[in-house]
C-alpha cells in the first residue's frame, strides 16, 4: 500500500527555497509542514512492517488466532486446523458471538466434535477452563505451533475476501468466519453447516455478518476524510470490536480517528529512522554474510 504517492507529488510540485527566495513565510511553512508528514509517513510504513497476513488481523482475529494455540495445548492436538479456529472463534467474549448464537454455532454446542474426550463438565465451562489452565503469564514456544495445510490456505482465503469483496486491509472476525463458512470442503465448513442444519439459516447467517461489515466499511468512508482512511483502518486493527463500534454509536468515531493520528505521528516523529536504518543492516550483514577467506 503506497501511503506517500500523493503527498510526493504535492512535495514535489513546490520549488526549493533558498535565502533569497521571494516567498511568504507561510509558503514556506506549509512545504516544512508536508515534508515533516512525508517524514512520519515514511517512518510508519518503516516501523509497521507488515510481512504477513497476521499483520492485518483485527485485535480480535488475532486474538481467535491465539487463542486457539491454547486450545490445541487444551486438547492435546499437535497440530491447529480448521475445527480449532471454529471453536475460538465462538468464544462468549466476541460481540460476534450473540449473533452466531441465534443459529447454535455455540462453543458448547461444537465440543464433542472438537474433542470427544473432554469430559462434558468442563466442556460446558472451557472458556474459564482453559484461562486458568494457561494464565496470562504462560508462553508458548514458536516451534509449538503447527498449523494445517488446510488452515493456511483458509488464511490466504481471508485476506483476498477482505481485500478483493469486502474492500477493506482489515480482516475482522465476521470475514474470517465467512470464509469458514463458504469453504464447505473444510472440517469447520462442515461444521457450520451440521450445527445451522438448514440452508436458508445458513444463507441468512451470511447475510447478517456480511451487513455488519457493510455498516462499519459505510461508516469509515463516509464520516472519515479520505486521506485518514490508513488511520482509520490502522486505528481499527488496535481495537476490539466492541470497542470499535460503540464509538460508531456514539459518533466519536471521527474525533477518534484524528486523536489516534495525531497520538501516532507525535510519536513517529520521535523516531530517528536513520538510526532505525543503520542498526538493521548490521544486524543484517552479522547473520546474513557467512562468507569465510582463507
């Protein structure tokens, strides 16, 4: 995603200025001005990084993500699939979960599928039973994380409906549960479709999610100035959805957006990318050059 295109151009359209330039003091603010933005653009693209689809996941995709990691130590599973994501994502803590309930796509509902063995007690109260199992403070290793073909590919999936039908660089919990839903070949589209039993409650499930995509995309586009579109986006990836849309309700979703940007470029100015710069490509050259003279 190229940010600085536009105000490259603009940066460019003005002259230099030298000592004797003939123009007013604000002219020459306004170009130290852009190039200060231009600066803190750069800087955030730097510092952002985004090298994988997890990048763009929501606070609470990622969240599903990681939280199914735990459930797999839970269950004893060496490796996370599709069923796995399923049953994190019906977690009581989404606001996405008072929807899925209407249709029985509930935690409780999904266990004996998941893991026959559960003993039905603590199948009825895992949320509280694996929190306590895997506090806060526990850790789990890269190497443990395994997932599936099929999960991966499901991933890939996400990304190019968030991107390509949805319009959107963020992918929410609602469009990763779409995408479970219409890869009917999955175990966790089979699921789906087991628990809803019925096409028309499928298709009605659907639509739901896909409306509550629409008002939130509707929302952004309309209320936030175009240029404040990365903010925006960038802004929703750190919050909760709940959190999201009660800004939404209460109309503080522009005040928001323009107190996130201000917060984040503040702190992007800070940053001294040179540095940031110099100290990546030593670090690059000690693991990267392996040559050897004789």
């Amino acid at each position: 995603m190229n940010l600085l295109s536009k105000e490259t151009k603009l940066l460019n359209s003005f002259p230099n200025f030298n000592n004797n330039s003939k123009d007013s003091s604000a002219s020459k603010s306004i170009i130290f001005e852009k190039r200060r933005r231009h600066q803190a653009y750069i800087t955030t693209d730097y510092l952002l990084g985004f090298l994988t689809y997890f990048d763009f996941f929501s606070r609470d995709t990622f969240q599903i993500i990681k939280n199914s990691i735990f459930f797999s130590k839970l269950f004893e599973k060496n490796v996370i699939n599709s069923e796995l994501i399923l049953f994190a994502t019906l977690d009581d803590t989404f606001e996405m979960s008072t929807l899925l309930k209407d249709y029985n796509l509930m935690q409780s509902s999904l266990t004996e599928y998941v893991s026959p063995s559960v003993p039905k007690p603590l199948g009825n109260n895992l949320a509280n039973a694996w929190k306590s199992s895997f506090p806060e403070s526990s850790t789990v290793q890269e190497n443990d994380i395994v997932y599936s073909q099929e999960i991966n590919q499901i991933f890939e999936k996400t990304i190019e409906n968030a991107l390509i039908r949805f319009k959107t660089p963020v992918v929410t919990p609602e469009i990763l549960f779409i995408t479970l839903m219409e890869e009917k070949t999955t175990k966790a589209g089979k699921l789906i479709a087991k628990l809803i039993q019925n096409d028309t409650h499928w298709y009605l499930l659907r639509y739901r999610l896909i409306k509550r995509l629409h008002n939130q995309e509707v929302l952004i586009r309309s209320e936030i100035t175009k240029n404040q579109h990365y903010f925006a986006y960038l802004m929703k990836t750190r919050f909760s959805e709940f959190d999201f849309n009660k800004l939404i309700k209460n109309d503080l979703l522009l005040t928001a957006v323009s107190f996130f940007r201000n917060s984040l470029v503040k702190g992007i100015l800070k940053q001294n990318i040179f540095e940031l710069l110099k100290d990546e490509i030593f670090t690059s050259i000690k693991f990267i050059n392996k040559r050897k003279y004789s």
